[in-house]
C-alpha cells in the first residue's frame, strides 16, 4: 500500500499531496506546506512544519519517521532513503543534488544547511563482510547553526555540535565539537567561529541592512526585474514597479529618521527596522515591516517584498517568520 501511495504522490499534483497524506497516512501537515511536482515522500509518522517546502524531483522515503519543521526547504533531485529515521529542524536547507543515507538515524538541527551535492551516510559496507572485510553503522546527528557548504561528505557515526561551518568538498570522517571552522580531507579544525564571527552592535546593524539594501536595488531590482532605481538617498530606495511607486526604507536604531509619506501618498511603503521604538504611520495601504528584532514580517502578495524576503535568505542567510 504505502508503495502505491508513494507513487501516486509521485505523479499528482503538488496541491493535492498535503491532503493524500493527510488522508492516507495521518501525517501532520502545516499550514502552507508545498510538495513539488515528481516529488514524493514516505515514512511511518510523517510531520511537516508551517511554510515548510519539498522541491520538484526530491524522492523522500524511510521505514522509520519522518519531521521536518516549520520554514525548512529540501531543494530539488535529492535522494534520501534508508530504514532509520530523517528529523530536520526548523528554517533548515538541503541543497540539490544531496544525498542522505539514513539507515540509521539522521538528525539536522535549527537554522542548519547541507548545501548542494552534500552526502550523508549512515551506512558503510560494499565487501563481503564475511571474507574479513569491514562495515560500519552509525547516527549522523548534526546540531543548530551549521553550514556544510557544497559537496561535503559526512561519514557514519558522526556527530556535529552547534554553531559549526565545513568548508566545501570536506570529508568529514570524525565528530566535532561546537565551535569550529573544518576544512580538508579529512575535515580538520582550520579556527573557531568565535574568531571570525563579527560581534553585532545596533549601529553595525544599521549599517548592514543599508549595505543588504544597495544589494537588493542591483541584483532583485536592477537585474531581475528591469526596474530603474531612482538617485538613493541615504537609507532609503525610490521606484516605481506595474502602477504603483514604492519607497524602501531603512529605519535606524539610532539618529534622525528617514522622511515618510504623507497619509495622502499614494506609496507603497516597505520598513527595514531596526529600531524598536518606531511606530508605524498610518497610512491607506499600511507598511510592510520586515522587524530585525523580532525577525518577522507580514504574509502578503506583494512582489516587492517577496522578492525581498527572498533576497535576504538566499544572498545573506536572514530568514523571516510570518506574522
């Protein structure tokens, strides 16, 4: 049964595959959870956070269960499998082209990411173990706030403590503690993160949101979508975008404010704000606030502040919860 099942979720419409596993398999699904076409997934328990996305062509399917949180993204043409158990933490990434063994359990913790063509193994035996030859099983178990970056192979049995970057094309064939900057093969400790990990201030703050800002008018606005940017002012992008001109401002911890429109301005406006004492105006069509403290910001269709929200997880890593 869950072989059939497996391939018509295979071969149905992504809007129709929440509910298939709802229905057929009691799988607690989130809200606005997107499985993509020739995608499919299978497992004993199955739960999927709010917003959370399987990308087209990702083949998902384990004995044991399977969680994912809410916000995490398995991108495209990955491959997982295995007898064992699969849990992803939240706003967590699996890049395309990964593979993850996972006939013993795999875990990948909070804010985490395996970029594209990562392995994972949990098992390891091709030779006759019978003949003399060896294998081994192990968990793979990786904590919050870790980067593997492109083509990492992790080996069985290793754990990887928090707050922890891989260097691309590493073989990671030992665990590692909290902490630490590997890189090579096999993967060894090159610095800390505490050595290179810039300390944030308000002001610093204020400085790289203008910084992610500039960034966003050139590659999103500029390149992307063909729009012309207007002369930028400090702290602040002018432009008009279909019918509607839009300002996106960043509002400082500290120091005077930009100008805001009138109540009779037509402008869509959208807030960066790192201030926790600024107060919204009150306007027809109210701001879009991407708030740095609480790091929320509102669900809407605007195309401008997709393509924003967009811009800071995949260029800098900021990811944003719904309000």
């Amino acid at each position: 049964m869950k072989t059939i099942l497996f391939a018509v979720l295979f071969v149905c419409p992504p809007v129709l595959k929440p509910f298939l596993l709802r229905w057929f398999c009691g799988a607690r699904i989130g809200r606005h959870v997107y499985i993509g076409w020739f995608a499919s997934l299978m497992g004993r328990h199955i739960s999927i956070g709010d917003y959370s996305e399987i990308r087209a062509l990702t083949l998902l399917r384990c004995d044991g269960d399977i969680s994912i949180g809410s916000y995490s993204l398995v991108s495209s043409f990955n491959l997982i499998y295995g007898s064992a158990s699969l849990t992803i933490g939240n706003h967590s990434y699996i890049g395309p082209q990964s593979l993850i063994n996972v006939d013993e359990d795999v875990q990948i913790g909070s804010y985490s990411a395996l970029g594209a063509r990562c392995m994972v193994f949990t098992h390891g035996s091709f030779l006759p173990y019978t003949e003399g030859y060896w294998v081994k099983f192990g968990r793979v178990w990786i904590g919050d706030y870790v980067w593997c970056a492109a083509g990492v192979f992790i080996h069985p049995g290793v754990e990887i403590g928090d707050n922890v970057f891989i260097n691309s094309r590493s073989v990671v064939t030992e665990s590692a503690p909290s902490g630490e900057i590997l890189e090579g093969f096999p993967a060894k400790r090159v610095t800390t993160m505490d050595k290179l990990q810039r300390k944030m201030s308000p002001k610093r703050l204020d400085t790289i949101l203008w910084q992610m800002l500039k960034h966003f008018a050139d590659v999103s606005l500029r390149r992307g979508l063909g729009i012309t940017v207007g002369d930028e002012l400090a702290n602040q992008l002018r432009f008009m975008y279909g019918d509607h001109n839009y300002l996106v401002l960043c509002i400082p911890s500290q120091g005077p404010l930009p100008t805001l429109p009138d109540a009779q301005s037509p402008t869509r406006l959208i807030c960066l704000v790192n201030n926790p004492n600024w107060q919204a105006p009150l306007l027809p069509d109210p701001p879009l606030i991407f708030d740095f403290a609480t790091m929320q910001t509102p669900k809407n269709t605007d195309i401008i502040h997709h393509e924003l929200n967009i811009f800071f997880k995949r260029y800098y890593g900021v990811q944003f919860e719904y309000e």
